[in-house]
C-alpha cells in the first residue's frame, strides 16, 4: 500500500540522516546551529530516542551510552541508562541488560522507572533460566510497589520461577496471590 510505503522511506531517509549527522558525514552542521549545551543535549537524547523507536537497538544503545558520557549531570541520564537496557534487553543481550538495569536500580532507588527496571531484571534472568535470581526483583516489587501495574504481574512469575525450580508449594502460592490480590 502506497501509505505504508511512504511511512518506510520517511523513517528510512530519517534514519540515514541521523546516522550521517552521528558518524560525522556532516561536520560543523550541527555545532552551527546549536548555541547552547542544553539544546545539544536535547538533541542527543532526542536521537538515541529516535533510534529506540525505530527499533534500531543497538544504534540506540551506544548513543545511550554516548549520552550518559557526555552528560553526567543531565536530568535525562537516568531514562537515557534503562533505555540502553532496553536496547540490550530487546537484542537478547540480557547479561548486559541485567547488570545495567542493577545498576540502575541501586543508583536510582526513588526513579519513577525502577519497578519496571526490576521486573526486567527478573525477565532477563528469567530468559537466561535463572528463576532463583529472577525472584528477589519480583519480591521486591511486591514488597515495594505493591500498588503498581506489574504487581500482579511479578507475583505470577514468581510462582513461575519456583514452579521452574519444581518449588510446587511456593509456586502454588504465588500463583494463588497474583490471582487473589491482583
């Protein structure tokens, strides 16, 4: 169809000139045009950002990365290191993902974006057949958060998890609270 192949060139051509800006194919253009750092550091999380919605994840998380380096202070760091997680995560890089979404985690404990960093570490340990690991983020989901969307969620993959272990009772149990409570 003639409308979706308009929105495919669109992201296409979007894409290259992102890429050609990021790989310096254009020198000084931007820098001609920005006169101040807030405005480059909008742009910059604004391209990482890009790149995740276009599903171009690995393109993503280096700019994440980039990000993070060049603005340590920016009240956008803390989004620009979970989405870079998220990248990881969606490449089925969940090594990677669960140690930075740790890190987040520890770094960030008050961030509106930390259950959901806690329930990825325990999908990603879940994907790697690591149920015991998974099921200390879950809790702390429960114990934390209980009031949040995913509450319900990580009780079901706790009961998962212990029923993976063959934990039966437990599994029973967990899987009985996310029906019940949730």
């Amino acid at each position: 169809n003639w409308e979706e192949l308009k929105l495919v060139l669109r992201r296409f051509v979007r894409t290259l000139l992102c890429l050609a800006l990021f790989n310096g194919v254009f020198p000084g253009i931007l820098e001609s045009q920005i006169s101040s750092s807030g405005i480059r550091e909008e742009q910059d999380y604004a391209f990482g950002f890009g790149l995740y919605q276009d599903k171009l994840y690995q393109l993503a998380a280096d700019q994440f990365q980039k990000f993070v380096d060049n603005y340590p202070a920016s009240p956008k760091r803390p989004d620009a290191i979970f989405l870079s997680a998220e990248c990881l995560y969606s490449l089925g890089n969940y090594s990677e993902a669960i140690s930075i979404y740790r890190s987040f985690a520890r770094e960030f404990p008050r961030h509106k974006l930390r259950p959901d960093a806690l329930f990825r570490l325990g999908e990603a340990n879940f994907r790697i057949q690591h149920y015991s690991d998974a099921i200390p983020f879950y809790k702390d989901i429960l114990e934390n958060y209980s009031q949040s969307d995913i509450a319900g969620e990580a009780a079901y993959w706790i009961g998962e998890a212990y029923f993976k272990s063959d934990d039966l009772a437990s599994a029973s149990k967990y899987y009985a609270t996310s029906f019940e409570k949730y």
